[in-house]
C-alpha cells in the first residue's frame, strides 16, 4: 500500500458523517496504515470535550412531547452502556500498552488511552447537562447509572476484558494474551459492537434532529474508535503473518466472545433477545450491520470470515 493511498484512507477519519467514518474505516482497515501514521492522525485529529453545546439537547430531553417514555428507556440503555463502556476501556487499557511489543505501538496506545479518557469525560458531561443526573464525581456518576446496563454487557466488561487485562498486567511479556486481549477490545468491543451500536443511535437521533450537541459529539468519538480499530486490525494482522498460531487465538477469543456479544445489544426487557424491535429499528438490522462489519475485519486480517458461521445469533 503506497503512501498516498494510505493517507487518502486517513484523511476520511476528518469526516462529520457517520456513514462516512464506517466505509472510511473499511478503507482505512485495507490500507492498514503504520503505528506512527495513527499517531500522526490522532495529533491532527484534537477535540474538546468542551466543544459542544448541549443547551437545545438538554431542551429537546425535557420535552415529553418530543421524546416518549419508550423513546427515552430505550436510549438510557444505550447511552449507558457506552459511558460505562468508556470507563472500562480506559482503565483497562493501561496493561495492553505495557505489552505493546514496540514503542511505535506503545506511543498509540498511550494516545488511546487519553481518547477513551475524554470519551468519559464527554459523557459525564452529557449525563450532568442533558440528563440532568447529577453526582459529586464521575465515578458516583457512573456507579449511579449501572442499573441500565445488561447482564452481557457485564461478562463482556466485568469477566473477560477485565481477565484479558489481568492477565496482561501480571505478565506484560505474554504475547498470546496480548493477541486475545486485542481481538476482545478492538475487534469485538470497539470495531463489532461500539462502531454499530453508535451508526444506529446516531443515524436514528440525526434523522429525528434530536440532540444534536450530542450527535457531533459522539461522532466525534467514533473518528476515534476507528482508528483504535485501524490499530487492532494492523496489530492482528502482523501478529498472524508471523506465526499462524496467533490465527487460532483469534479465533478461540472470537468462539468465547461472540454468543455474549450480540446480546450486548439487547435491553433486559424484550421477550425474544434474537428478535426485537426498537423504536428506532428492528434487531435483525443491528445483527446483520455488526456481523458484517465483523467480518470485513477479518478478512483484512487475512481470515476466512466464514469462521463465524454458527457462532453469533
Ligand atoms: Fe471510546
Ligand atoms: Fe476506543
């Protein structure tokens, strides 16, 4: 991949367009730019989390004949489970740049680590200004706002990521936990489940013209997530072209992960947690759109995307 194309694939991440971020990542995923091209992007690519103004979000939340009590339930869950998320991801993130096998691929990560910490800061800022929760610091916010969050979501975070980490912190030099480590965080977290999760809630929220403070702002987040994924993927790649057995790592974390995953996305209420509708869109949608955008990872890992058959719902 010469150097223009893969600075043509970079330049999408400036995008304001959810879509666009999405098949930016598919190019930027084949382009498989270098550990110090995602650095240069991210020094390129700052925002505040002081950005945005929320003051018609927090007017338009407020407002029952906008937004109906279904409408909102539905969106505490998702909101929630990224804030939660966010936090989960910084904290644990600390052990995998420690095992980062090059400084190249350590000085991302630690740039990482800063951008899941102000995707934190942005949604303890959105839960004070528009939700209208308030809490005396962000982690009686977060502890606040647990009740939303799915039992899966809980093995997912809780269980394995944070056994991935542990692992890792206790021996940084383990490589295979680094490849299962990095195949649950930004291969099932943030490029399956994170990247469609946000398409939907941001598509759904721009076509309604609701929060819109919100909106550029979690966009905003999702430029970010595709280049935590553009490292994974690249990382992944590598790691398997040097020693097949890291392919079969891979696709055990993928085995483990997968059932638990697509339930990530479902609220505790529903009946039927393969077959759901939302009042923004029906389940089948969201399982087609994340195990799509699974596999087009995979295949630029040079694997067969064929492996998932049977695994997810
Ligand atoms: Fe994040
Ligand atoms: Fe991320």
């Amino acid at each position: 991949m010469d150097l223009e194309t893969e600075d043509s694939a970079l330049q999408v991440l400036m995008d304001g367009d959810i879509d666009k971020v999405m098949s930016g990542l598919d190019r930027i995923i084949e382009a498989a730019p270098s550990y110090e091209k995602l650095f240069m992007r991210w020094q390129r690519q700052h925002w505040s989390t002081e950005d945005f103004d929320f003051t018609e979000d927090a007017r338009q939340w407020n407002d029952p004949d906008l937004i109906s009590d279904e409408e909102r339930r539905f969106m505490l869950f998702g909101f929630s489970q990224f804030f939660l998320g966010e936090e989960r991801v910084t904290v644990e993130l600390l052990p995998f740049a420690m095992g980062a096998p090059s400084l190249e691929a350590q000085a991302f990560l630690t740039t990482q680590i800063s951008d899941e910490a102000k995707h934190m800061v942005f949604f303890d800022r959105f839960y004070r200004e528009v939700l209208g929760v308030e809490a005396a610091d962000i982690g009686s916010m977060l502890d606040s706002q647990r009740i939303h969050v799915n039992k899966d979501w809980e093995t997912l975070f809780d269980g394995i990521l944070h056994d991935c980490a542990e692992r890792l912190r206790l021996d940084p030099t383990d490589f295979p936990a680094l490849v299962r480590g990095i195949t649950v965080y930004m291969i099932v977290i943030e490029g399956t489940l994170a990247l469609t999760g946000a398409r939907f809630l941001i598509k759904s929220l721009k076509e309604r013209e609701w929060l819109p403070g919100f909106t550029a702002g979690f966009t905003a987040v999702n430029r970010d997530e595709s280049r935590h994924v553009g490292f994974g993927v690249k990382f992944l790649a590598d790691a398997i072209k040097d020693d097949p057995a890291n392919a079969r790592i891979v696709e055990e974390t993928l085995q483990e992960c997968l059932p638990i995953a697509s339930l990530v996305f479902v609220p505790s209420w529903v009946e039927d947690p393969y077959n759901f509708q939302t009042p923004f869109y029906h389940s089948s949608e969201i399982f087609e759109y994340a195990m799509k955008a699974l596999s087009k990872k995979l295949a630029a890992m040079g694997l067969d995307p064929a492996m998932l058959a049977g695994e997810a719902a």
